[in-house]
C-alpha cells in the first residue's frame, strides 16, 4: 500500500487483518502488546458463566483517563481478536458490546495509555459455544 | 454507499454531562468457520472497523474481529453533547459492504 494512502482507516483495515489470525501470541505481536501490568483500574465486566457462547456480554470501563485503546481477546476462539477500540479526546473509556465465545476461555483487555499496556482477564465458562 | 439490507437502529441519549450512544447494527457477523442451522457453513462476512463519529469528527474507531456477536450492539459514551449535534456510525465489511447512520442529539 503506497505510504500517501495510509490514514487512519487504511491503519484500522491492517488491524482489522489481525481479526483473522488465530492465536492470541500472534494477535499481541502484530499489534505491538509486548508487555502489560494487570491493572485493578481497568474494570473487565463478564459473566463467570455464559450459558449461550453465540451471546455473551461484556463491558470494559476504565476510570484513568489516559486511556486510549482497548484491545479484547478471547485466547481459545479460533479468532482471538474480538475487538480494538481507539477513543479519540473526548470520549470515556468505555464500551459495552456482545462477543462470541466457542469454549470456556480466559478473556482479556488491553488497555494503552501513556504509561504502557494495562491487563485485565476473566474466565467465562461456556456452557454451549457459540463457535467463534 | 450505504447498504439497506443491514440497517442500523441509533439511540443517542443525553445524560449530564456526556453522550450515550447505542448501536444496533443487522449483520451476520459470520466467522467463516461455524455451521448454521442448517448445518452449511458460511463464508467470512463480519464488520471490521466501525466509527463514531460527532459532528464529522472521529470519536471512536473500532477494528473488529468475527468474535463480535451477530447483530451487533454497541454501546459508547462521550463526553460532551449538546441538542443538535450530529451523531453518526458507519462500518465497513471485509466484503465492501457498508452501512451508516446518523442521529441528531436532541
């Protein structure tokens, strides 16, 4: 891709590359996640149990104001990148949306902010998986 | 251009001092891999990225992956908002396809 045609979208398309590959080493590395401190400020909002996988909720809210990014992986979906979120200035780190989980797994957040990466995880346990 | 097969339903509410956006967009969100009812499997069709946007000006950009549920619902919050001001949120396919919507604050 020519250098002139990179914007913003052109960077989020390359991102969204990551959604397909299938590890959660591969996604960390390609999106530069080399290291992360577990953070009690970063809440990870999820059901310990989900009975349906095709449906699970989940929110992530974080009371530091400096954070820009939220990247959600669910390690043991064929995918493990559910999302990356960038907020702009002006909005709060939150968001509340609806993953799929194919098995009982750890999910995590990566949070950036100026500081580097902050982590939080979960387990969900799956009780019929909504293959990813 | 916008395509009306997957439309997306908006709600914006105020409340004090920031913007509650809620997004629900139709979409398979298919990850190429499960089997549907009828046991076939379709082809990867999910959105994979997303913005919000007020006033024209990005407010959050998503990249997504096939682990986003069917029918996806989005809520955000912003800060700020005031009556009048323009919400929009459009996505992207990894098939081309495209959707929007705008909603004004009220």
């Amino acid at each position: 891709m020519p250098l002139l045609a990179r914007g913003p979208l052109a960077e989020a398309a390359e991102i969204a590359a990551a959604g397909t590959l299938k590890t959660t080493e591969d996604v960390l590395r390609t999106l530069g996640i080399r290291a992360w401190q577990t953070s009690a400020d970063l809440l990870l909002n999820l059901p310990d149990v989900a009975e349906n996988g095709a449906l699970v909720p989940i929110e992530v809210n974080s009371k530091l104001l400096d954070v820009r990014r939220f990247v959600v992986v669910a390690e043991r979906n064929p995918f493990p990148l559910i999302a990356d979120f960038r907020f702009e200035a002006g909005t709060l780190p939150w968001i509340d949306a609806r993953i799929k989980l194919a098995e009982s797994s750890h999910v995590a957040v990566y949070a950036e902010t100026a500081r580097g990466w902050l982590q939080a995880r979960r387990f969900v346990r799956v009780i019929a998986g909504g293959c990813g | 251009m916008a395509d009306n097969n997957f439309p997306i339903r908006l709600r914006v509410t105020r409340h004090e001092s920031t913007l509650q956006v809620k997004a629900l967009i139709q979409h398979p969100m298919d990850s190429g891999i499960a089997r549907d009812a009828q046991g076939r499997v379709p082809p990867a069709h999910f959105i994979t990225q997303l913005t919000v946007q007020v006033n024209g000006q990005v407010r959050v950009r998503g990249a997504l992956g096939p682990g986003i549920s069917r029918n996806p619902l989005f809520t955000w919050r912003l800060a700020g908002g005031a009556a009048g001001d323009e919400v929009l949120v459009d996505w992207e396919d990894n098939l081309g396809m495209s959707g929007k919507q705008g909603a004004t604050v009220t």
